[in-house]
C-alpha cells in the first residue's frame, strides 16, 4: 500500500507547470447573463421627440457658438437617435460650412445641440 502512495506521489511530481499566461485564463471572470443587462438598459430608455427652440435659445447658441474656438474645453447638450445626451470634452474640430462641432471624435451636428458651455 505504501509502494502504490510513492508511486503516485512520484507521478505526480513529474507534471509539468502551467505557463503563467495560460493559467490566467483559468481565472477569467464567467458572465452567464450575457446581454441580459444591455437588454435592461433598452427597456428603461424613455423615447424623447427632439425639441423646436425658440427664437431666444437660436440667438443664445449663435452668441455661444461665435466665442467657440478649436481646443476649448464645452459641455453639450445634443439629440441623438431617440433622446438627448450630454458630452464634455475638448473642441477639435469646428466646421462652419458643413455646420458640425468635433468634440474629441464625436461628431455634432449644429442643429441637434440644445445647449452649450464653456468650462
């Protein structure tokens, strides 16, 4: 009985050892809901028309929109697909022509803006 102990223990010993990299594999986290939360997160999102402004608020953007300058730091309010979403973060790009701000790599176009700051 002994013998058979040594024998398997010496077995044992002749393993070799995992690569650090492969074992870490073993400890990737599992997810067995999949998809479930995006799912979630559609089915609160509330549908909002986008809104007219009104002559006062046209005027207050184009005043905001004429101190605008490349590498200025805003926050904006804007309509995309089915709501209105808020982006901070550096100006680089202002495209007067085709009436789109560039906010980092987001595209904006100037009549889905809502509102605007200069931080």
């Amino acid at each position: 009985m002994l013998e058979v102990l040594i024998q398997r223990t010496m077995k044992m010993e002749k393993r070799t050892k995992m690569k650090m990299s492969d074992r870490a594999k073993i400890f990737l986290p599992f997810n067995g809901l999949r998809g479930y939360y995006d799912l979630i997160l559609n089915v609160d999102k509330i549908k909002e028309p986008k809104r007219e402004l009104s002559e006062d608020e046209l005027n207050h953007l184009s005043d905001i929109f004429n101190k605008l300058e490349k590498r200025m730091i805003v926050k904006i309010t804007y309509y995309l697909e089915d709501g209105y979403q808020n982006i901070e973060g550096m100006i680089s790009k202002i495209d007067i022509t085709k009436r789109i701000i560039t906010i980092v790599k987001t595209k904006i176009n100037f009549d889905d803006i809502l509102d605007v700051w200069i931080i």
